[in-house]
C-alpha cells in the first residue's frame, strides 16, 4: 500500500517538479523498519478517525497518504531539519496536481521537546523510531510534550529499538549535522520494559493500550555483510533500494513482547488520560 503510493508520488514529481527527491521515492520507497512500522501506525491513526493529526518526525509519506487518501482534516508533520522539510514542501507542491491533494498537509520545522502547537490541540499523534534519537533526556521531554498536546481521550502511536536491557548506541562519525571530532556520538537508546515505563509515559499521562513487538531476524547477518563493502557512515538503503522491501518482509516478524532478540522493535499505542 505505502510503497505503491512512494512509487506513485514520486512519479507525479519527477513529471512535474525536483527530480533528486521525485526520484528516491520511487528507487527506496521503504525502508527495512518501515516496512512493519508504517502499516502499523497508519492503521491505528485511521482507526481513531481523527480530525487532526501531528506527525513528530517520521517519514514524511506516511503524513503525505494520511492527507491525500485518507482525507484527514489536517496533518501537521514536522522535522528538526529544515533541509527535509524543504525538500518534502518541493516534493508535494510538485505531486499535488489539479486534486490539491496536499492541501491538509503542514510541513513544520519543530522540535520534539518544545512543540511550538497549544495545549490538547491534536485529536492523534505519530512518531516511527524517532523519539529513540533524541539525546539524554529528550526523549522524556518529548514524551510529556506529547501529553501536552494531545486532547483527553486522544491517541499516540510510537515506534522504538527494545531488548531486555535498556543500552545506548553510539557512533564513530559525522551524524545528523554533527561532526565526529573522535568523541563517540550518540546515536540511539534501546528501551526495556522499565525504562518504557520511566521515560515515555510522560509521568502517567499517558497509558498503554496496546503493546507489541518485531523481532529484526538476520539484520545484523545482513548488515555485517554489507559492511565489508560499504562504509559505515553511508546508508545501506541508497545501494538495495526497492530490496529493502523484500529485507523488511522478511526480517520484521511479530514476536512475544517478553521474547526479544539481538534487535526488536516495540510498538506502543498509547491513549492520553
């Protein structure tokens, strides 16, 4: 469903508009992760048939279907780089056509831990591996920011790393606009069941009403292959594009929450109180 519509918005774009970000939506429509966790959230946003909705940083095709296909209201999908939010206001401005397809769709550059939208604005709230990224606290105050502005009653639906203990992942080069200057970066945090619990249930504003879990099986074997050839601060993606389809169908599978792997995926779905 998502890939088909990645592959169909990049050909209106590259009809009409910016060929670079026309043309990776039709070459890497998906990634690994997405494969699962996109489906996922889009099923549960429409679900809640909600009237607004606020994308924290994932990708963007995702808020663009909601728009087009689903004809929410309004989506607010937001990134802390200007740079993505430009490249996807050329993108959709291009794709929109006639049909003004887009024309629910806000482009924002907002950062998670002080989101710029009033108290109990959103009906429903996404965020796909995202809040994972934000460093030492943030992930905590994006947390109670989500809270903030979600309305009594209203839904979020969080994708992040999980395993049995709780680690932090760090890295060995430039990421994210940082430069590495031979301090390892941080990268990501992997949750367990407690730090779940303590960090991203905003104090217990939020609660659970829906918990499950993708074991990640042969990624690792996949990407130490890889590895061998491609260096470590270039994205795998940009070399299998459409393969990333068949490697997320079949590493991405469901599992028993109390059962993870070397590298698993939770799935929260969380209700505001």
């Amino acid at each position: 469903m998502l890939a088909r519509y990645s592959v169909a918005l990049g050909a209106r774009g590259v009809r009409r508009g910016p060929r670079r970000e026309a043309a990776w939506r039709v070459w890497m429509p998906l990634d690994v992760d997405r494969v699962a966790e996109l489906p996922w959230v889009a099923s549960r946003i429409v679900r809640a048939r909600p009237r607004r909705v606020l994308d924290i940083a994932s990708p963007k095709l995702l808020a663009c279907w909601l728009a087009d296909r689903c004809r929410v209201e309004q989506v607010v999908a937001t990134d802390l780089w200007p740079d993505e939010v430009d490249s996807w206001r050329r993108l959709t401005a291009a794709a929109s056509g006639p049909r003004r397809r887009y024309d629910g769709l806000r482009l924002e550059v907002a950062d998670a831990t002080r989101l710029p939208y009033e108290d109990a604005s959103f009906d429903a709230l996404y965020s796909a591996s995202v809040l994972e990224h934000i460093a030492d606290d943030g992930d905590i105050a994006a947390a109670a920011e989500i809270a903030r502005v979600l309305r009594p009653g209203a839904i979020a639906a969080l994708t992040v790393p999980y395993g049995r203990e709780h680690r932090e992942e760090h890295v060995e080069h430039d990421l994210y606009g940082r430069r590495y200057d031979g301090r390892p970066l941080f990268f990501q945090r992997h949750y367990d069941a407690g730090t779940i619990d303590g960090r991203l249930l905003a104090g217990g504003a939020l609660e659970v009403v829906e918990r499950g879990m993708w074991r990640k099986e042969g990624i690792q074997e996949a990407r130490g292959a890889l590895r061998r050839v491609v260096p470590e601060s270039w994205e795998i993606g940009r070399f299998l594009g459409p393969g990333l389809l068949v490697l997320g169908g079949r590493a991405m599978r469901d599992a028993p929450v109390d059962e993870p792997g070397e590298e698993n995926v939770l799935r929260l779905l969380l209700r505001r109180r």
